[in-house]
C-alpha cells in the first residue's frame, strides 16, 4: 500500500505571454528600433548610433513602377504604432471593477461598524437610563421610609408629650388631693386640740 501527496507552486511566476494577431489572422510583431539592435555588440550599437546622427530619421525613399517609368519619391516614414492590446484594456478595466467593489465592501464593511457601534451605543444608553430609573426609585423608596420614620418618630415623640402631660396632670391632681388631705387632717387636728 502506498500513499502520495504533493504540491507544488512556480517560483519564478510564469505566466503565459499572449500572441496578439490582427484582422487577418497574422501575429503582431513589435517593431524593434533601428537605433538599438541587440544583436550588435557593444561597439556595434556605438558606431550604429554614431552614423545614426547623419542619416535622414523620419524621411524614406520609394521607388514607383509606373509601366516602363521608375520614380523615386521621398517621403515621411510613418511610424507604425503598436495598436492596445484586448488583454491590456481588459485586464485594465478588471482592476478597475475589483478597485471599485473592494471600496464598495469598505464602504459597506465600515456602515455595518458604524451601525453596530449606534446599536451598542443605544444599548449602553438604555442600559444607563434602566440603571438610573432603578436608582431613582431605590432613593425615593428610601425617601419614603425616611419620611415614615420620622412621622411615626414624631407621633410617638407627641404620644410621649402627651402621655407626660397626663402624668403630670394625674400627678398634679393627686398632690392636689394630698394637699386637700393634709389640710383636713390639720384642721382636725386642730379641732381635736
């Protein structure tokens, strides 16, 4: 029995280069400069770029067959312009896409923050209202005893007041009869003498 596993990954990220062709099928080659050629040497670059100073840079010489007639025409060499390339455009326009969903995701990503972060602030909030109703009601509760307190401490203060009050009349009454006693008794007293 035997078991294999493998992987593997490109170190030098190869990619597959694209051929370009034109309407006809036929591959677009770039036109290499003719004022750097790399099959020359390093001294053969410096003597084309030296002869390259005289020669005529934008202007061609043509010759048109005309019948038995040769005409040679100098005339301004156009210079052919590697025209975009579909891959590049679309490449271009998919970066741009992807550019604007990840801002679009952002963006979104960041409203969802901002939203969650509302919520926990409502929820904060609620909770801070909730907690100083609670304390609201825990001190008027106590307010109330208090106040009961100190009305059932008044009451027994005037039932005291009052209960002295009557002890101090019975009190009075009964020195009162004391007296009324003591001075009949001495009038008997003196009657008996």
């Amino acid at each position: 029995m035997y078991v294999g596993l493998g992987a593997s990954y490109r170190l030098n990220k190869h990619q597959d280069k694209f051929i370009e062709v034109d309407e006809f099928d036929n591959k677009i080659e770039e036109q290499k400069d003719e004022k750097y050629d790399e099959d020359k040497g390093f001294f053969g670059r410096i003597i084309a770029k030296i002869t390259g100073l005289f020669k005529k840079k934008d202007k061609q010489k043509v010759t048109i067959k005309d019948g038995d007639k040769e005409e040679e025409i100098i005339i301004e060499k156009p210079r052919r312009e590697r025209s975009k390339s579909l891959i590049d455009v679309i490449t271009k326009e998919d970066k741009k896409e992807k550019k604007k969903t990840s801002k679009a995701e952002k963006r979104a990503i960041k409203k969802a923050k901002k939203a969650i972060k509302r919520k926990e602030k409502e929820r904060l909030k609620q909770e801070k209202n909730l907690i100083k109703d609670k304390e609201k009601e825990v001190k008027q509760k106590e307010k109330e005893r208090l106040k009961l307190q100190k009305d059932i401490k008044k009451e027994e203060e005037k039932e005291i007041k009052r209960k002295e009050k009557e002890r101090l009349k019975l009190e009075k009454e009964i020195k009162k009869l004391e007296d009324d006693l003591k001075k009949e008794d001495e009038k008997e007293e003196k009657k008996d003498d």
